[in-house]
C-alpha cells in the first residue's frame, strides 16, 4: 500500500508516474505502512515501469519513503530480491526515468526507485544509505548520536549535489505548506518539461549507455 501508480498525462504526453506515499493522518501513515513498501510493492512499481517500457512512456518517480519494510514476514516474502531486482531491472530499462526525492530517501527502499537518468531532491529533503540512528547504532553502538552521524553522513540535497550523487535541488519556500504547494509543482514541472525534451531525444543504445556511465561515475 505505500507503493501507489498509474499512467498520466504531462503536457499531453502518456508517462507513468510511481509514488511512495505516508498519509497525513495516523490512520492514513499505518495503511500506508509509513511510506516502508513491502516485496509486493516494489513487484508492482516494477510491473508499472516494464509496461512504460512497452508502451514508450518515461517513467516518473516521487520517492519518500524511510527504507524498505524490514518486518520478518517481508524477507520471508523476499524483500531483498525485490529490492535488487528493482535496482537491476531500472539500470536497463529502454525509456527515461527521473526520480525526485521529496521527503526522506532511505537506504535500498530508495534506491529501488532511484536508479533513474537523472536524480533531483527538494532543497529540505534527504537521501542516504540508512538513517542517521541506524548509522550512530553500527558505527557508535549509540543511537542518540544520530545528529552527529546525520552531519558525518552527508546526506542533504546541497551535499550531494557538491558529491554529484543528485544533478539537480528544487528550491522551497520557507515555510513550507500545502497553501503554496505550487511554488514547488511549479519549478517541478519546468524542470520535468526540460528534461523529458532532453532525454526523449536520445536513441534507446544511447539513453541506457549513458544511465550506465551515469552510476559507474559514481
């Protein structure tokens, strides 16, 4: 349920379009699972992208999730192999991905939805192998150092735009509200306009070949 989808239109143009998504409420967040996909989510994002590619549609993914489900019922249901065959699968896949984070980017739960063309995040969001807490735990055996891991992390959108992990920060207003939502949506779509023009134009050799240069980069 945290894994949402479907085809839409952009400028008058079919794309397909995946989402991870929390909810507003406390009842919403525990349907949602938190935004935590489980193996049968990530089949289903993966469905969504391989009928993209046989349609011809760029695939669009919003990411916000704080990792994968690491209930035991989700590795008995093989979440490690959905996850990796998500990340394999996206690295050849024969239309354009962009994938924008827009909240947190945690871990292989985002990784699975961000092996894209390119990677942009909102100026306030974050991207990083696992949370700050998980990172003090193993590297300090102390979870209340999360805000020291969170710096030795490096994991905002400014960082790893200077790391060239991301190409692109989407700017957001200071206070930050459903009520000047558009302020983002608006860059958003200029930005996703620029890039579909960019990367459509590419021949299908060209556009996996350079997503491939792309990760071995970095």
């Amino acid at each position: 349920k945290a894994i949402i989808g479907g085809t839409a239109y952009f400028h008058g143009r079919p794309v397909t379009v995946i989402a991870q998504a929390k909810g507003r409420t406390t009842k919403e967040n525990i349907e949602r699972n938190f935004g935590m996909p489980s193996p049968e989510g990530y089949r289903k994002a993966l469905r969504l992208m391989k009928q993209a590619e046989k349609f011809g549609r760029p695939v669009i993914c919003l990411v916000d999730t704080p990792g994968a489900f690491c209930g035991l019922e989700a590795e008995q249901r093989g979440q490690g192999e959905a996850i990796a065959r998500n990340i394999f699968e996206m690295s050849g896949l024969r239309v354009p991905v962009i994938s924008v984070v827009i909240g947190e980017g945690g871990s292989g739960g985002a990784l699975a939805m961000a092996v894209a063309d390119e990677v942009w995040m909102l100026e306030n969001s974050v991207y990083s192998v696992l949370s700050p807490e998980g990172f003090a735990s193993i590297l300090w055996k102390d979870s209340k150092r999360a805000g020291e891991a969170a710096e030795v992390m490096r994991l905002t959108a400014g960082d790893l735009l200077k790391l060239e992990v991301i190409e692109k920060v989407i700017a957001e207003p200071e206070n930050y509200t459903r009520e000047n939502l558009d302020k983002v949506c608006g860059q958003l779509e200029v930005f996703l306009s620029d890039f579909l023009k960019v990367y459509t134009s590419f021949s299908i050799d060209e556009l996996v070949e350079k997503r491939y240069q792309r990760f071995r980069r970095i």
